[in-house]
C-alpha cells in the first residue's frame, strides 16, 4: 500500500438480528469501494451469511469458479470469493467456528493481506462481548496491524439486564487492555437504530416513530441542529463509563418504572431516545461515537432480504437503494473527522503507540453512576 498506510477496519456487531448490521456493513462497503478503495468484506455470520449471500449475486461471470479455499484444513480456512477488481467476499469456513472469536481470525487475514486491502469491512452475528476470546493472557494487538472500529448496535435489550452490563464492563475493559487505554472512546461507536426498536406492528410503528420524532425531536435531528453551531471543541466522544452511566443506566432506570418493566417495551424506543437528547443538552457535545441513525430505516430495512432472493442488481443499483442510510452513514464520517484535529480533552494519549487517525479525537470526561 501507497506509503505503508495500513487498512480501515470496521467491525459491525449487536445482540440483536436485523438491527442494521448487514445494511451498514454493506454501507461502509460501498462507501469505501466508491472512493475507490480496495475492499475486503468479511462475513462472520454463519446462520444468515447474508453480505456474503448478496455479494455472490453481484458476480458477473457466469463461468466464475468456486471460491477457492484459503489455509484449507486450519481453524483459519476460509472462501475468497472476487466481486470485481476492487472487492473481494470473505466467507470463513464453517467448520471451524464452535470455539469463535473474531479478532484471531482477523489478526491472521490482515498479517497475510493487509497490503492488499485498503479498507475491511467485517459483517458478524455476534454481540459485543462475543468478539473478545475468553482471556487475554497478556496478550496485546499487534502494532503492526490497524486498530479496528466497531459498530455496537443498540437494540431495546442491549445494556439494560445486569448481566449483560456486566458482560459490556468486562469485555470494555478488555478492549483497553488488548488495544489502547482509550478504545471505548475513540474506536468504540455506539448505533441507536431507531427503527429496530419497534415492534412488528404498523399501530405500534406509526406510534412510535410520531411519538419520538416530535415529543423528542429524535437525536439526530438534534445533534444535527447542535452541530449549525458548534465550535470545534464541542465535538467529543463518550468513554464507556459516562455512556454506561448517564444513557444505559438512566434509560433502565426509566424503563423499570413502567408498570411490569421487562414485559412491556413498547416504550424503550421513547425512554431511549429522551435518554439521549437529555444526555446531549446536558452536556452540549455534538458526539464523535455515538451514531444516532435517523428515521428512514423503514424505508430500507426489507433492502437486504430483497437483495438475497433478488439478482441482477449492481453495487451502483445497491447503492441507490440505500441511499437515505449512505447518506446518514457518510454524514456522521464527517463529524469523526472534524474531530480529528481538535485539542484532547480529559484524556492522556495512550504510551502504547498502538492506533490510528482516530486517537487524536477529544473524549468526553467520564463520569461515575
């Protein structure tokens, strides 16, 4: 690669299927194909391989051969499949997925094709603390390789049971140990995907989406409203601990004053969303890694199973598609990088010298709850 520039790397992962990560992984994919980047998509759902379902459609060439299989006969075999010049699709083999954890699996791809990658795009069907193996033993991530970006996708259950808070501490803790100190703030990027906090019901939806969009504005109408006059200096990302205790915590607090608590949850899409406009005023930040994803899901989100049953589509047809979530998915890029350049705030460069553009971003003090 030009100037030995190493790959972007985006994890997108939840406890929750069709809460958006195919989409965005397809999102983050297109983005970075158009930009002319060489892609690698990575899918690591074995039940619904549904980027890897798609992208197989997509070829071309009728008289393609199979995928050949790469380190055959290993726990890190897997099917690389070329869409095009620039896009390759990454199907692990699943034989050897019963003891999984992502970030060897990852670690071993890019130590044998990270200069011939400029972006890798990882699609799983894993939550968060899924990801970690089971124990570091002192292990760290190799300087050498890029620090990955996950994509935590937030659904109605996510970070609300006390046992999955505790699964969240542990495995943020870990992603300070085995990457930088300040993981959780700068390559840690909490999803609100509004839409897949609804249930399946038209009353409950249309309720819903006109409940939360004028009683609370919607988050991302705010931050976008906040952001027509914000200083750079505003722009901030949220370490886990003020995350966890100001939206997390006060949104379970919220919700187990309804009546029946667990049983009930046609309300969390609402408590969630005024959790995290009240966070916002609060504090006036316009947040760097917490993509609050705007109201058009809906439009989209049968998009992926069409693409599985449908073909004859094209990565510009896809595109098209998709544009309401490309657009949204480009725009909050945008905030990311504006705080590139801004001063720290709050926090210590890490002494490991392990990461990339994203450790010059200021983070948010954390606060205790």
């Amino acid at each position: 690669m030009e100037n030995g520039k190493k790959p972007i790397v985006n994890i997108f992962c939840s406890n929750k299927g069709g809460s958006g990560k195919t989409l965005f992984s397809f999102v983050s994919m297109l983005h970075a194909h158009e930009s002319g980047a060489r892609v690698a998509a990575i899918d690591l759902n074995f039940e619904n391989p549904d980027t890897a379902t798609i992208l197989h459609g997509l070829i071309s060439d009728p008289h393609a051969n199979e995928a050949p299989v790469i380190n055959e006969g290993t726990p890190l075999a897997y099917r690389e499949e070329r869409i095009d010049d620039r896009l390759y699709s990454i199907r692990p083999h699943p034989l050897y997925h019963v003891s999984w954890r992502i970030f060897p699996f990852l670690d071993k791809f890019l130590a044998d094709n990270q200069e011939k990658y400029d972006a890798v795009v990882v699609d799983t069907g894993l939550n968060l603390p899924n990801l970690m193996p089971a124990s570091l033993h002192g292990e760290r991530w190799p300087r050498s390789r890029p620090v990955p970006t996950v994509w935590s996708f937030l659904t109605y259950s996510a970070g609300l049971r006390p046992w999955e808070m505790q699964a969240y501490d542990e495995t943020v803790t870990m992603f300070r140990q085995f990457f930088h100190p300040e993981f959780d703030a700068r390559n840690l990027i909490h999803v609100f995907n509004p839409q897949a906090f609804i249930p399946n019901s038209l009353p409950d939806n249309t309720k819903y989406a006109l409940y939360a969009r004028f009683k609370f504005d919607g988050a991302d109408n705010l931050v976008k409203k906040m952001r027509k006059s914000a200083k750079r200096d505003a722009y901030a990302a949220v370490p886990w601990d003020a995350f966890r205790a100001e939206i997390l915590l006060e949104a379970r607090r919220e919700f187990f004053k309804i009546p029946g608590g667990e049983f009930f949850k046609d309300e969390i899409p609402a408590i969630f969303i005024s959790t995290a406009n009240g966070f916002l005023k609060k504090h006036g930040i316009v947040p760097t890694n917490i993509f609050f994803h705007p109201y058009v899901y809906h439009t989209v989100q049968m998009v992926v199973d069409d693409l599985i049953i449908r073909r004859g589509k094209t990565l510009d047809s896809i595109k098209g598609i998709m544009k309401p979530v490309y657009e949204n998915f480009v725009e909050f890029l945008s905030i990311r990088e504006k705080a590139f350049s801004a001063p720290l705030l709050g926090a210590a460069e890490p002494a490991s010298g392990n990461g990339h553009a994203a450790l010059s971003q200021p983070v948010l003090a954390a606060t205790e709850g």
